[in-house]
C-alpha cells in the first residue's frame, strides 16, 4: 500500500472526530505531554526507516506526545458503533518500543437485542518507517519493519433457549518491509505481505442455573507454505457460575484440549486448563477475589499428568472518603506464577488532598524481571474532565532503567 494510501488512513480518523460531535454522540479523549529519561551508560544503534542503516541514540531526555481519542454512539435501534484512535509519536529513545510513531484506529459496530450480540471491528495500525525498527516476526523468516497491519474481525453471541453459542473469526494482514543483501553486501529492502486467520467457536448447554458444559474449538492458519504455527484444538468443558449473594460469588472451569498438531510436543496432546475465580465484598468498603490457574497435559506414555504451569493471584481493594468526587482506595496485590517467571505483587493507594485534587502512587516487584513506581496528581474541574501530572520509573534488572514523565488531559463530552 502507498504511502498516499497510508496517508489517507491516519488523517480519515482525525476529520471523523473533528465533525461528527455535530451529532451529539459521547467521546472520550485524553493527551499527554511525554519526557523520557534513562540511566543507560552508553548510546544504542537502531535501524529504522526505507535504507537499512544505523542511527545511533544518545541518552538525552526525549519528547513525544500520545493521544487517545474515542467516540461512541447510537445508528439505529439496537445498533451503536465505536470509533478509537490512539497516535503516539516520539523521538527515537532507549525506551523499549518497537515504533515511536504509530497511529492505531478502530472501527466497531454492534448489534444487541434480548438474545443476540453481533461485533464487527476493522482495525489499522500504521507505522512511520523511518521511526520503526526491524523485528523478527513469528511465522516470518526475514527480519521485518511493518509497515500497515490490517485486523478485520466478527464475534456472534447468541441465546437459543438452554443453548448458547458464540462465535469468533479474525483475519491479520501485515504489510511489511524486509532485507535482502544484494552484491558487494548492499542491503536492499522488498515489500511482502504475512496474513493469518484466528477462529474460535463454542456450543454451551446449560444444565441448571449454575452449571453448563461446552463443547469448543479454535483453529489458526498462517495462509502460507509454512505451517510450523499453524494449529487446531478441539475442546470439551464444564463450568460452575453461582453468585450466592451479593457478597459471594464463585465461578469455575475445567476444559480438556486435543492438541493434536505438529508445533506441540506430543506429550502435550491432551491438555487440560483449570480455572477458579472466588469474589468476595465485606460491606461496602472492601472487596477482593482469588484466582487460580492450572494447565497441565496427560503423557499417554508415562500414563501420569505433568504440571505446565500454576498462576495464583489474589487482589484486595479497601475504598474511603466515598463522599467525594471519587473513592480514596487502597488496592494491594500478589501474583504467582514461577513456571514462566510471573512472579508479582503490587500496590496501589489513591487518596483525595483537597478542592478535587486527587494524589495517587503504585509500585510493581516482579522478582527478577522489574521494579517500578509511579505518582501521579490529578486535578479534576468536572467529574467529566481533569488534568494531571504522572511520573513512572522503572529498574529493569537485565537492561537500563527508564523514567516517564507524562503532563496530560482527560476529557469526557
């Protein structure tokens, strides 16, 4: 696709925001002024843009903005849409990104009525290359620069008396840039295309109020001669829903998967996925859930079944000062999960000063991956609109630590 093409996709959002408020339909917009420094010792070299050559970035302090936009309203009866819109742009930095200028669009359309929920959803991510780095891409055997990705997807739910099915189909298309060494080691760049199909169905009985069981089955297709990513696997379930009353509530699942194809290790053809989640509320001020993961896969072989991985986490959140613009809170966490090193725990404290100015401080530990913190004071003038400051610091155990500070706006209207 051309560059008057891609051209014409980013500007097309930002006419639709521009005019449609005419219509009296609800947005949502939020933009931030962003500086970013890090404690790197030395300079990096990156490759970007049409010409494969490295640009070297120094560790001063960078600039970039990031603006979100969304828009939502009503067609016809039981018809609504959703139009999204985030750009980020950048200077080229030591932050991990894969792109300092993006722009990333979403188009959605829904029907609803008693019994049927429709989603249509085209999406566009479109890349600047002279500010977006080479990646090696699954499923592709060059080193890539994207340049446009196309998601175009449809997710049907529907109600059939006891019967419930739903629906879902997503169809990727990447439009890329790649290198090839031509003679005396000149690097040339080609334009190619990678696209893959996702689709996923399920059939549910409901037995009781609180039971069903279903049948399910996800398939993904790479459209190319390469089928090491392609796969298909078939699964049959049964779940437990029961909210005993406004202070309890339990839901939980337990799926077998046939994964009966070439990229997974035949001792993880029967693989079994466990899930609970456990809600509690005491009075109005606190409330917490836990939530427990288990995937595990059968060895015909051995005839034993082998853990894969556990995830544990549990959240916890106290709320006060309720008689304010917003709740004060305290929300505190932990997850477990050392089979693939998601080891957390975190905290968050939000707590109203005076005159609707809100101040609010988190802090992540991820054992031996990060740490980071983060402040950020909020001034709100309606409950639709507010300013605010917002610094993040993150220590990286294996790579420089970064910091982020970001001056923005939310607006509702």
């Amino acid at each position: 696709m051309g560059s008057r093409m891609k051209k014409i996709i980013l500007i097309l959002p930002v006419i639709f925001f521009t005019h449609f408020h005419l219509f009296g339909l609800t947005q949502w917009m939020q933009v931030s002024l962003r500086n970013f420094t890090t404690n790197a010792e030395h300079d990096i070299d990156i490759i970007t843009g049409d010409i494969p050559q490295a640009e070297t970035i120094d560790t001063a302090s960078k600039a970039g903005i990031y603006w979100q936009h969304e828009i939502s309203g009503n067609l016809y009866k039981n018809i609504t849409f959703t139009v999204e819109n985030d750009l980020f742009v950048s200077d080229l930095s030591h932050e991990f990104k894969n792109s300092y200028f993006f722009n990333d669009a979403r188009f959605k359309l829904y029907y609803r009525n008693e019994s049927q929920y429709l989603k249509i959803q085209y999406a566009n991510r479109t890349y600047n290359p002279a500010a977006t780095k080479f990646l090696n891409i699954p499923g592709v055997e060059h080193s890539t620069q994207q340049q446009m990705v196309h998601n175009t997807a449809l997710h049907y739910k529907g109600n059939h008396g006891r019967f419930n099915i739903s629906l879902y189909g997503n169809l990727r298309n990447l439009d890329y840039e790649y290198l090839t060494i031509e003679e005396n080691d000149l690097y040339e760049s080609e334009s190619a295309w990678d696209n893959d199909i996702y689709s996923y169905a399920e059939l549910s009985y409901k037995i009781t109020d609180i039971w069903k069981t279903f049948i399910s089955g996800y398939y993904k297709n790479d459209l190319n001669s390469l089928d090491e990513f392609d796969d298909s696997n078939p699964g049959i379930g049964l779940e437990f829903d029961n909210r005993f009353d406004f202070f309890n509530a339990l839901k939980t699942k337990v799926v077998y998967y046939n994964n009966n194809f070439d990229s997974i290790n035949d001792k993880k053809d029967h693989y079994f996925l466990t899930e609970a989640r456990y809600t509690k509320r005491f009075g109005n001020s606190l409330s917490g859930f836990v939530t427990y993961i288990n995937r595990s896969c059968y060895d015909e072989d051995q005839s034993q079944i082998f853990r894969i991985s556990n995830m544990l986490r549990v959240h916890a959140k106290y709320s006060y000062l309720m008689h304010n613009m917003k709740d004060s809170f305290i929300l505190a966490g932990v997850k477990y999960n050392p089979e693939n090193e998601g080891n957390l725990i975190f905290g968050e404290v939000s707590q109203y000063l005076f005159k609707d100015i809100y101040l609010t401080a988190g802090a992540k530990y991820a054992g031996d991956l990060f740490g980071t913190c983060s402040a950020k004071c909020e001034y709100f003038m309606t409950p639709l609109r507010s300013i605010w400051l917002n610094n993040k610091f993150t220590d990286f155990n294996n790579k420089p630590a970064q910091n982020i500070i970001s001056l923005g706006t939310t607006l509702i209207f």
